[in-house]
C-alpha cells in the first residue's frame, strides 16, 4: 500500500489487486447478507403458512377436539391464534433483522 500525504493527513491508494479483493470480499458479505435475510424470510413464511392455512383450515377438525380456556381450539385458530402470531412473527422479523444488520455492518 502506497501513502500519499496531503496538507490535511495521508491518502492511502490500494493497488488494482488489493482493490480486486477487497471489491471480492464485500460481495461475499453481501451474498450472505442476503441468503440470511431469505433465510429468515422463508422460515418466517412457512411458519405463517402453516399457522394461517394449516391451523386455521386443514386441522381444524382435529384441534377442536381441544378446549381453549371455552372454545375449541381450531375456533380460537382461526379468529384469534393466527392474527396473534401474525403480529409475534412481525416483531420477530423485526429483531432478527436488526441483529442480522448489525453483524452484517460492522465488518
């Protein structure tokens, strides 16, 4: 690495491989920033999937068979459980994906 001084400090110039490399480096990062955010996105929506399609239409008959505190609970799925776990998985997004840009920035 070459350092040039200015009136004010140095400026340091990479040389075209450094800079190759360090473009290289950046786009790896970048590549797994994002497999880890469609990663998370993805497990997000299977879990949301399976909640609203699964809890609240094709298993129903099967968890009415269990009480939820008076009602049965394919009932409570499909009026209540899957709005609640909508909003639970919204705020989950949101703090993963914030530790996830955190690790992802500081590098």
């Amino acid at each position: 690495m070459n350092s040039v001084s200015f009136m004010s400090g140095s400026v340091e110039r990479y040389s075209s491989r450094e800079q190759e490399e360090d473009k290289e480096v950046k786009a790896q990062r970048l590549r797994a920033y994002w497999r880890a955010n469609t990663t998370l996105i993805r497990n997000l929506l299977i879990v949301w999937g399976f909640v609203s399609l699964g809890c609240s239409i094709l298993f129903v008959p099967l968890l009415n068979n269990i009480r939820f505190g008076s009602v049965p609970l394919g009932f409570w799925m499909a009026q209540q459980g899957s709005i609640f776990t909508f909003v639970i998985l919204v705020f989950i997004y949101a703090i993963k994906m914030d530790k996830l840009d955190r690790r992802y920035r500081r590098k």
